[in-house]
C-alpha cells in the first residue's frame, strides 16, 4: 500500500506517493506541466528534479518536461501544412530555434489518483496562432515497487483536421556521483548528424561507443540518435558501484536523445517519437487523423 500525501511549495500542490516497506515512490506538481519531481526506489533518489517552486518556476533544463507538440527543436520556429506556413515562438535565442514545443508549464487536470498511480490531462483548444491544432495530452505515472516506474503517454487529435504531432519525455538521471564514474550502455543506434544551431543534416553516422558498459568518463552528450531496431523495446543502462538502473523505451520511440549537463551531476535519457525538426524534415512525424492517438510508454527499474 503506498501513502499519499500533498506538500505545498508556494503556489504548486506536490502530489507525492511513497510505499512505507520499500521506500520506493514519486512526487508530481500537475499544475506545473505534470512535473516529475522525484523518484525513489529502495529510499534511493535516482530523479535530478527540481528541489522547491523557485526551481519549478524557472523550468532550467526542462527537467522531467513533457514535449508537445513537438520534442526537440523546430529550426527557425517555422513549419507548414498543406498551404499555411505557422511560426512559434523562438525559445532557444542564440540558436534561433523554437525548443520543446509549449506543454511544459502548462497547468494539467488530475484525472484519478489511486495508490502508486496518477492519471493526468491537458486539454488544449487551439488558441496559440502558431499551432491551431486542439488536442488532449494525457499522461500516467504508475510505480510497482518489484517491476518499477512506469511513464504511459499519449495525445489525441480533438480537432476537425490532420495535426503535425510528436512528443517526448526530458528525465535526467543520477546515481549519487558524477557520471563521469557511471558505467553506461547504450541500444544500437546511429548518430544524428547535425549543424552548429543542433539541426539534423539529413545524415545519420554509425556510433559504436558504449555498446557495452563503458564508464563515461570525459564523453560529451548532447546526441540524438536513431535506434537500429525497429519493433523492439530499447534499454539504456546505467551502473554505479551495485547501483543498476535500467531506462527502458517502446518502440513508438524511435528516437533517444542523451544528454549531459555542464555540472555533470545527471545524465538525460530522452525518447522521441520523432526526430529533431521533425515538423520539416518529417522523420517520425505523425499526421494525427481527427480523433485518432498516438501513445507510448517508457520505464526505469532498479536490478538487484
């Protein structure tokens, strides 16, 4: 049975879940874009989120962010359907991007809460010039503490015409340590290949780094990659001394993004359904029907 509690930071309501035997749990602010802001297994904190309302207000490195409509980057804000081309807003300035589309500070519903579980919306109507498209964002987050967190996404098209959709999920990682002492493994992937503003050339370049545990070391991310199967569920691992954390990702995903901030203190774990400047380049671009959804999930577990 896990406990339920609410703790206020200011303004946002923390929605936090802990089971008292394994010590195992996570805390979420629904109105603050249905933030992830811990995770625990086994009284270990293995979430670098956001630690009070002044963080949460300032969103620095879209930490646990939900990405919609688009993950990633958009070059120059500009995309087009059929005839009409739409701007956002520029959001990444020194690069001229517009970056992660505009869910992440958005306040969502709570929908049910049971023990270990949240079930959370976001209905847009369509109001933002630049994306006219309505839609309804749902998320889960569900923790076991014997098969661990699990993240279930999905947005439906509530419109009556095709909409340009992608979304992702931007966690970052840690283990107590820097990364560089943490051991990674990464799927088979191929690099995406991109400029000086962090947009895909077209190329894509084989990658055999980490494809069997590695420590980090000194390695830069900041690296999309496209996984090399297909049709399966991908994992990354990462380990540190006997702490084993294991990310995993359904196909849906066919997309992993990595990243390392300048501390070093975490690492980002990051699935796409679709690839950087997708609403241009159209890699993994869905054309959502009136109605119809696109849904996914993805996971962490600690092994023994």
């Amino acid at each position: 049975m896990f406990s339920r509690e609410k703790i206020h930071w200011g303004p946002y309501a923390v929605h936090r879940h802990i089971d008292p035997e394994s010590k195992s749990g996570f805390s979420v602010v629904p109105e603050r874009g249905a933030c992830l802001t811990e995770l625990r297994f086994r009284g270990i904190s293995v979430l670098d989120g956001y630690q009070n309302a002044d963080e949460l207000d300032t969103l620095d490195w879209g930490k646990s962010a939900l990405l919609a409509p688009f993950p990633n980057r958009l070059k120059d804000g500009r995309y087009r359907v059929g005839e009409e081309m739409y701007q956002f807003p520029l959001n990444e300035g020194e690069r001229g991007n517009a970056l992660h589309g505009f869910v992440m500070d958005k306040p969502f519903e709570l929908v049910k809460e049971e023990d270990g579980r949240m079930e959370l919306a976001y209905h847009y109507g369509g109001k933002f010039f630049y994306y006219p498209f309505p839609f309804v964002m749902r998320v889960v987050y569900a923790m076991n503490p014997v098969t661990g967190f699990e993240i279930s996404l999905e947005l439906e098209n509530t419109g009556a015409q095709p909409m340009p959709a992608g979304f992702g999920w931007h966690p970052y990682f840690q283990l107590g340590v820097p990364v560089n002492s943490v051991t990674l493994k990464l799927p088979a992937v191929r690099r995406i290949e991109v400029d000086a503003r962090m947009i895909p050339t077209g190329e894509k370049a084989i990658f055999s780094g980490f494809q069997s545990p590695e420590k980090i070391g000194q390695a830069q991310f900041d690296t999309g990659f496209l996984l090399q199967e297909p049709g399966s569920r991908a994992e990354v691992s990462l380990q540190f001394e006997t702490l084993h954390l294991r990310y995993w990702q359904e196909s849906v995903f066919p997309f992993l993004q990595v990243f390392i901030p300048p501390a070093r203190q975490s690492i980002a774990l990051e699935p796409m359904t679709c690839n950087i400047d997708a609403f241009n380049n159209g890699e993994g671009l869905q054309m959502l029907a009136p109605g119809a959804r696109l849904g996914g999930k993805a996971g962490i577990m600690i092994l023994e």
